[in-house]
C-alpha cells in the first residue's frame, strides 16, 4: 500500500464522472424544486446525503487515488468498480431519488416511470436472482485479457464510470426503494435462501485472482511506475484479496436488509389477513382447498 499522503494527494478531473455529477445533481436539485412547488417538502439530510455522501464518494473514487492510478494498479481499479458498483449507490439512494422523482413529475411522467420500473430488464436485474448473475459477469472479465483494455482504454473507462453505478442503482433498488418493488414473503423467501449462494459466488472471481500463479491479463509491463508500486503478479493477488474481501463484507449488510424487507413484508401481508371479514376469510380458505384438488 502507499504511504498516506500518496493517498489523499493526486486528483485529476474525469471528465464522464463530471457529467454525470453534473446532470444527477441538476435533476435532484430540479425534483426538490418541482416537488416543493406541489407541496412535497423533502427532508434536508436526504438530499445531504444524496449530494454529500451519494455523489461525494462518486467523485473520491473516479477523480481520487483509484481513478489516478487505475490504469497502472489492478487493485485500485478493483477497488474503484468495486466500491461504485456497491457502495456509491447505497449511499445516492439515502436520497430516493425515485420517490422524489414520483413527487416531481406530473401524471403522465409517474405513469411512464412506472412502466419503466415493471419492464422485464429492471425486474431481472432489481432482484437477488439476477443482480449477483451480472456482478459475476462483470468481476470474471478480471480474470481475462479484458481486464487491461478495461483499465487503460478511455471509451471503456467512461462506460464504466457512469454504467456501474447505474447498474447498482438497478441493483438496490429493491433495498432502496421498497415501496416501488414490494415482494411476497414466499418470493422473499428465495431471495434470502439465494443470498447464501451469492456469498460463494461472489468469492469465485477474487479468490482466482489471489491464488493464481500467472499475470492473467498478460500485462507485465506498468506505466509509469512509482516507487511504491507492486509487480504485476503482486498487484493481481491483491486485487484478488481486496475483491474477495469487499463482496463478502458488503453481503453481510445486505443478508441484514434483506431480513427487514422480510420482515415488513410478513407484517403486510398478515395486516391485509386481519382486515379481511369471516366471510372473506371462509371463502379463500374454500379455495385454497378446492385448489389443492
């Protein structure tokens, strides 16, 4: 690792990281406005941590030490996708941006994002079954020449940086926004059950980076090399290590959120039961039996 000051010192300016901080900060700014003018009020720490925490990170990791020096370190560039594809989104999502999306935007515009929200591509990746599919997909292109072009090409590089973190606002968005992606325990059920298997899943990637003997993007060669910089084999096992160790940390979390959307779910549906009259109550329990048969 590099000394402190080393860390905290270079800056540079990503040009696709600005847009995107640009345009998601003039449409949060523009939501608050529009909602405020229909009366919705949005709580201050919210758009705190959507500017401060949400955009903040986004900034720190693209334009910071991981974005400086991503193409010559693999485990900064791990760390980097890593972190936007997990962690930057949580944090943007404190601020619902959907919610306030849905306060700001007239009928027409509530009623178009909600067809989008139910289309077949957001629900696949917006569940437990789907999402850990396309963080393997991505993490596994580190195990491959791939993972060179996608750390020095700049077409890729800017792909990356603003799609990553809209795939993991795709991601959490069940976690984030439950109101819009409300489940049925028996559904939630297998989710959690299939959490488990992502834990394993999502080690797969790392520990084959960690433990493999041979560079495998074929790159043994660093540009411009500092005096603190690894070799090519070192830098791969660790980026292996960091990989394996922040996609088992951040599971916990999710285990843990996932148990609350359980939860509030179970209370739902038995809060439904109870405002359900005897007869209405005789009735499916008629036709569950008849189903059975």
């Amino acid at each position: 690792m590099p000394p402190l000051e080393i860390l905290i010192s270079p800056w540079r300016i990503d040009w696709a990281a600005a847009a995107f901080v640009a345009v998601a900060g003039v449409l949060y700014g523009w939501g608050m406005r529009s909602a405020a003018l229909r009366g919705r009020q949005r709580r201050v720490w919210r758009a705190a941590a959507f500017y401060v925490l949400g955009l903040g990170s986004f900034i720190v990791l693209t334009c910071g030490f991981t974005g400086v020096y991503s193409a010559g370190q693999r485990w900064a560039f791990t760390v980097k996708i890593s972190l936007l594809l997990f962690v930057v989104p949580l944090l943007i999502g404190l601020g619902k941006p959907l919610t306030l999306a849905r306060e700001a935007l007239p009928p027409k515009g509530r009623s178009a994002l909600d067809q989008v929200l139910s289309s077949s591509p957001v629900r696949f990746v917006s569940n437990s079954f789907g999402a850990p599919l396309l963080g393997l997909a991505l993490f596994s292109t580190f195990l491959t020449p791939a993972f060179f072009t996608l750390r020095t090409d700049p077409v890729a590089g800017a792909l990356l940086t603003v799609g990553v973190p809209l795939l993991g606002m795709l991601m959490a968005l069940p976690i984030i926004e439950e109101s819009d992606f409300q489940r049925s325990s028996a559904y939630l059920t297998l989710e959690f059950m299939f959490v488990f298997i992502e834990l394993l899943i999502d080690a797969v990637p790392g520990i084959l980076l960690s433990l493999n003997g041979q560079v495998l993007d074929h790159v043994v060669s660093v540009p411009n090399p500092q005096w603190w910089f690894r070799d090519a084999l070192q830098d791969q096992q660790f980026a292996g290590n960091l990989l394996w160790f922040i996609c088992e940390v951040l599971d916990l979390p999710l285990i843990i959120l996932m148990f609350i959307r359980f939860s509030r779910s179970d209370k739902r549906e038995a809060g439904a039961f109870d405002e359900l009259t005897d007869e209405q109550l005789d009735e499916l329990q008629s036709q569950h039996l008849r189903g059975r048969h």
